[in-house]
C-alpha cells in the first residue's frame, strides 16, 4: 500500500535578525581544505578567482570567480533548453551591456564546471559570444542534485520537472546506492519521477491531468535509486495506459459535439475515485487499474455540454 506523504509545511516566519551570519562573520580568512578542489579546478581552468566568503545564512563557503565560458556546462540532466528565453536573456544583457547576475558552479567530475541553475544565462553569454562568465563556485557537489530548488531564473511547467527530475534520478542511479527516498528534498514530489517516465515517451502527454491522481496513489520508494527508477519506468507506462484511454473518450465526446479546453480533466475527474476516498494509502497498481477501467467503460451518452461546464477549471488538454 502507497501511504499519502505528510503535507510538507512552510517553516515559520522568524524574528528578524536571529537566524545566519553578520556581515563582518561573512568573512572568510583561511581557505577550508573543503574548497582546496575548486580553487585549484578554477586556476586549471585558467580562471580568476576574485574572492572567498561564508554565505550568510548557514555560513558555508563560497568562491567568487570568473570562469572561461568554454569551461561551464549545464548539468546533464537539466531541462531543454528555452530557445526563446536564452535569446530573450541575450537581449537584454545586450542592451545593458551588463552581465551581473552570476551563475552557480560546481567542479565537474571530470574536469570543467556543471551549473546547475543558470543555462539560458550561460547559453545568453555564449550567443553573445562572451569569453567568460562570472560565477558563485560551490565546493559541494550535493548543490547539484538540489536542482529544482535552486533553478529560478526561469519558472518550470510540470513537464519541465517532471523530464528534469527523471533525468536526475538516472543520473544519480550510476552512482548512489541509497533509496529513492533520500532524495526526497531534490525531487519535491514522487508523481515527477513518475510522469518525467511519461513525458519521454509522449512529450505532449496533458501531464497535469493526472498528477491528481498521483498525489494520492504514488509515493517515493524505499528502495535503492536504480531499482527505483526501473519501477517508475513501470509505472509511466501505466500513466500512458490511462492516457490512452481517457483519450478515447475525450475523442467520443468530440464527436458528440461536446467542446471544452478541459475534456480530459472532465474525464480524468469522472473516475478518479480516489478524490472522494477518505482513506490514506492506496495500491499503485489497484488504484490505476480500477482508473484505467473506469475510463474504459466511460458512457459518453449520459453526458451533457453544461455537464462539462459546470466542471469548469483544471488543466487544458495541451499544457
């Protein structure tokens, strides 16, 4: 049984001024043997590193440096690249003739920089044809992995996440052996891992129809990470599945004369009956099956126009 994860709770707003460093403990006098691998992967780079400090809230350390742009690259599991925000970014550092926003860098595993949040700036300064790049440099490489969290520069929709999660997992699959649900923090929600395996095969796949449904019935694993990932590549299909059919009866609908931009979602809602269950855990595999055949004898005849809109809302059919 899939037990409901605990709702994750914002922490409270604190007192002003009691939490973190002063500016004058921001100071860092001696370089921690922590750092010792980026400072010397900056100067093999052929970069300049323009100082050090503790960052103010948990006092770790921090690089601040200029990096040849030939020698940072995404992480490899990152979301596609926007073509019409990089450009967009292009643009205005253009205009401004400014480049103040650094990218965050980690040493690379095997050689070079990885940012994890900062492509369309990165891909913005190459297009411009800029020689270097500034950058907060981060002896940690667990920063990596914290991905989603930190990637703000440009706000990601479900399949974005969904895709970039599922990457990172694979990614992290080739070298961890912990569970999946270590890595709970960095991939926010279990339906991610789930519907990123979806995406793959069906990009355009209305992906926001049926995390609903995953809020209930899915839940990170207690398992280690590549056994996991082979289980979420399982239960993608089974996404795909209920797709499938949920889109045959989007179609009878249509050809019934029926039109709305939320079809799918009207029928997603129809049998998802785990949104009226009061109970806290279901089975994966029961709980899609009885979806899927609730989809599958969906009687198309009882419905009416004003059914759909007194529904209303939801995700549109193409996210």
């Amino acid at each position: 049984m899939v037990k409901r994860a605990p709702a994750r709770r914002r922490p409270r707003k604190a007192k002003p001024g009691t939490k973190g460093l002063t500016p004058a403990e921001c100071r860092l006098d001696h370089e921690p043997a922590a750092s010792a691998e980026a400072v010397e992967a900056i100067e093999k780079a052929g970069g300049w590193r323009v100082g050090s400090y503790k960052e103010p809230l948990g006092g770790h350390p921090v690089l601040l440096a200029v990096l040849p742009i030939a020698a940072v690259e995404p992480t490899p599991f990152q979301r596609d690249l926007s073509d019409a925000h990089h450009k967009r970014l292009a643009d205005v550092i253009n205009k401004t003739g400014r480049f103040l926003d650094p990218v965050i860098a980690i040493v690379a595993p095997e050689g070079g920089f990885w940012t994890p949040n900062g492509r369309h700036r990165l891909e913005a300064m190459r297009r411009l044809g800029a020689k270097s790049i500034t950058a907060l440099v981060v002896a940690d490489r667990e920063v990596a992995w914290q991905i989603l969290a930190l990637n703000t520069e440009k706000a990601h929709n479900l399949r974005e996440k969904s895709l970039e999660t599922i990457r990172m997992a694979r990614a992290l699959a080739e070298s961890s052996r912990e569970a999946e649900t270590s890595f709970a923090f960095e991939f926010e929600q279990p339906a991610f891992l789930t519907l990123g395996v979806s995406y793959e095969e069906r990009p355009r796949l209305s992906g926001g129809a049926y995390q609903s449904i995953l809020r209930r019935v899915d839940a990170f694993l207690d398992e280690p990470i590549a056994k996991a990932v082979k289980e979420r590549e399982r239960r993608g299909k089974k996404i795909l599945k209920l797709d499938e059919a949920v889109s045959a009866v989007v179609e009878r609908l249509k050809s019934r004369g029926l039109t709305s931009p939320y079809l799918r979602s009207f029928v997603v809602a129809r049998v998802n009956y785990t949104r009226f269950s009061k109970a806290d855990s279901f089975d994966f595999d029961e709980a899609l099956d009885k979806i899927t055949g609730s989809a599958s004898k969906f009687n198309v005849d009882r419905i009416k126009q004003e059914d759909v809109a007194k529904a209303g809302g939801g995700p549109p059919d193409e996210e």
